[in-house]
C-alpha cells in the first residue's frame, strides 16, 4: 500500500511541479486516468465539496474515504491563484491551510479574505502515517464582487443659504468602504472633483445599509443646486447615486421691535446687548429658515434670565449673561411654536420628536444618524440652546465630535424650519 501511494503522490506531484504542460492531451488523460485508477485499486479517495462563497471569505469542506482514521497524520487544503493545481508542500504561489478530520472523516476550514477579480485553484488533502499525500480533484471559487448602491433623497429642508441633503445605502456591497457623503454643483451629475461634503459618521459597522446626511452651509440665495450621493471605496472607485437638483429659498421673514422700556434698557447698559443680539437672530433665521415672526423686546428687570410666549412678545431680564444671539434664538423658537404652539404636545410624545424632517436635520447637523430630538412640554434638545454652553463650548455627538459656535447657531434656524416642515402651527403672516 504504501508503494501505491507514493506512486500516487509522484504523479501528482509531477503534474503540481508544470511537467503535464510539455504533455500532450492524450498523454495527460492517460496519466490521470492512472492516478485515478490507483485509487480505486485503494479504494482511497479524498474528496471536495462546491466552496460556500459569502462576499470575500469561502467555507471549504473536505473528505476522506478507504482510509482508517488512525493512517491519516494531516489534512486540510491548498489553494492558489497562480498554479491551477496548487501543491500543500511548495508549490509557487500556492499556499495551504490546515484542518483536523471528524470521527466520520470530513473537515472544514475558510479560506482567507479573498482578492476580488481573481480565480482561487483549491484541492484538498492528506498526509497519511508513511508521509504519502492524497489530493482531490480541483475546484474553484471566485470572491463574490457586489458593488455599492446609493439613493440620493429629495432635498426637503433647505433654506435661503442652507440645505440638509440625505441619502442612503440600497447595498452597502462587499468592497470596503472609505468615504461617503454628497458632492454639490452648480452643474448637473457632480462628481467628487466638485464640492463636496463627507458623511463621517455613518456606516460604522460592517455591512451598513442606513441612510447618511449633510448639512451645507454659506450657499447662495435664490440659486440652483445638483447633488449626488457618493462613496469612495479602498480600491480606489467611486460610485454615485441619482443625481438631484434643488433651489435655495429667497429666505425667512423675521423682523423684531423695541416695543417696551427700551430707556430701561439703555440706562442698565443692556440695550446694546439685546439689540446686536436680536440683529444677530434675525440673521441666522432670515438666513437658515423661512419662517414668519415679528419680534416685540421688552426689558424687564423682573425677569429672571428671558422669555417669550407664542407669536414673538420676547422679554430680556438684567442678567447680561442672557442679553446674547443664543437665547435671543432659544427664545425665539418659543415664538415660532416650540412649547407655545396647540400642537407641540402632539409632535413631540413621550420625550422625542416623531417626524423625520426634524430628525434628519439634526442628525445631519450634528453627524450623528444615531440621535433624535428630545423634549418636554416646553424645550427641545440637542441644538434648542438652552444654555449658553451649548453654543460656546460646544455640544458633542455620540462620537465625540463637537458642534459649536456659528454651526450651532444655524442648525437651531434649520431644526426649527424643519419642525415646521414636520407641521408645527407657528405664527403666520
């Protein structure tokens, strides 16, 4: 028997080692069909299964038949994509992987991440006690190549120099993931070559199929806009989703009045303080919402730090700490419906906001698509500015990424353009 073997592993060997190519084909059926007889006449047969192929990774199962368990020394499998009969000793190019045999005589092993548009030549094999090798037939397998699939998704929140732009993932595909955002033009089909803005916080986890946002900024008044969704992936490709083109908006109309003690205002030295600050809220959401208010400012020392009741009667207390554009806005949304208005109660259940034109703006905002907004029955959070911190120091996503200073400011105008797109009742002209 173990004549018969070597005799075996011989030929096989000398088809691994490139002799069969000088053969002719007679000449190599011949030769096989020695082989294969000689393991008939053993009744030993190594066997592979069809590899399961899962994107870039492969389950290989092998088999032994003929042969007692206690003869078997080693087992496992040899692939290669350069020799299409790879060798498990030293075959170029080839390389092999070890296995342990089961009482019924099979093993299993994965074949390691593999290399998209390449062919792998996989055989199994045995090492028997007198250091004979058995192969198996070849099979082959190639990685299964999906490529990305994006959707670029109407443009719903956008405002005189601002817009939050979502798309998402249809198939996130098999090819690893480097970047992925949206790319912006005046013209229309944007490639990456145009402006764009990166998504850096989705797609987290392997496989990821969710959607992403951005948020762009400082964009013209009144003017067209094509966007694209995209993603580079490793190996250096970049594919686009549908193309989409909006408008920005000619902007809000919010318009604010000293309408009570202003002389107060001057004399406490607050007066220049409210104004630059009520100036600057006007800014942010003339710029960054459409929506109709028309402010009235009252100073009145008796209020504690500010306030506002629905339809814009604003009033500033003597603590200076609170004459600025950050809760000049906070209070401004209280104006526009947030806590005042019949429905806010309706919009916002059980501690969260449940529309998605709102969730989406601050999740682009903040880079984070794992946030919702939370509330009360007055006050909303992140991006309601409820404390002055949260604009001068910052706020941080889930990620640890801080959104602050004039990006805060903004989201607040696009969350409340967004809570009204979502249907909260606000003041109308």
């Amino acid at each position: 028997m173990k004549r018969i073997l070597t005799l075996c592993h011989l030929a096989m060997a000398i088809l691994a080692a490139g002799v069969f190519v000088a053969c002719s084909d007679e000449d190599a059926e011949q030769l096989m069909d020695g082989i294969q007889a000689t393991r008939a006449s053993q009744s030993v047969y190594v066997g592979i299964g069809t590899p399961k192929v899962n994107g870039r990774s492969a389950v290989l199962d092998g088999y032994v038949e003929g042969m007692e368990l206690s003869e078997v020394k080693k087992v496992g499998f040899a692939y290669s994509t350069e020799n299409v009969m790879p060798d498990a000793r030293s075959g170029t190019g080839c390389f092999r992987i070890a296995s342990r045999i089961t009482a019924e005589g099979s093993f299993s092993a994965s074949l390691p991440t593999m290399k998209e548009d390449a062919t792998y030549y996989i055989r199994a094999y045995m090492v028997t006690t007198s250091i004979d090798t058995i192969y198996s037939e070849v099979t082959t397998c190639m990685a299964t190549v999906l490529n990305p699939s994006l959707t670029t998704m109407p443009v719903v929140n956008r405002a005189r120099l601002g817009a939050v732009v979502f798309a998402r993932f249809d198939v996130a595909g098999t090819r690893k993931l480097k970047s992925w955002g949206v790319c912006l033009s005046e013209k229309p089909m944007p490639t990456v070559d145009d402006t764009k803005v990166t998504a850096r916080d989705t797609c987290k986890q392997d496989g990821f199929k969710g959607e992403f946002g951005v948020f762009f900024e400082q964009l013209e008044a009144d003017r067209m806009y094509f966007v694209r969704a995209y993603t580079l992936t490793e190996d250096g490709n970049v594919y686009y989703g549908d193309s989409r083109m909006f408008r920005t908006t000619r902007g809000g109309n919010y318009s604010w009045r000293w309408a009570s003690n202003a002389e107060g205002a001057k004399k406490d030295n607050a007066y220049d303080r409210i104004t630059e600050a009520m100036d600057s809220a006007s800014y942010y959401y003339n710029n960054y919402s459409n929506l109709y208010l028309s402010a009235s400012v009252e100073y009145n020392t008796g209020v504690q730090t500010a306030d506002c009741s629905f339809g814009g009667w604003i009033r500033f207390g003597s603590n200076s700490r609170y004459q600025w554009v950050g809760t000049a806005q906070h209070e401004t949304s209280h104006g526009l419906g947030v806590g005042t208005s019949w429905n806010w109660g309706n919009l916002c259940v059980s501690g969260l906001w449940t529309k998605p034109i709102a969730n989406r703006t601050l999740r682009a905002v903040m880079n984070d698509q794992t946030l919702t907004i939370k509330g009360d029955t007055q006050h909303f959070w992140p991006g309601g500015i409820n404390q002055r911190e949260e604009v001068t120091s910052g706020t941080a996503n889930s990620y640890g990424q801080v959104v602050k200073n004039e990006r805060m400011l903004r989201a607040n105008a696009m969350i409340l353009n967004a809570m009204s797109l979502d249907g909260l009742v606000g003041p109308q002209p």
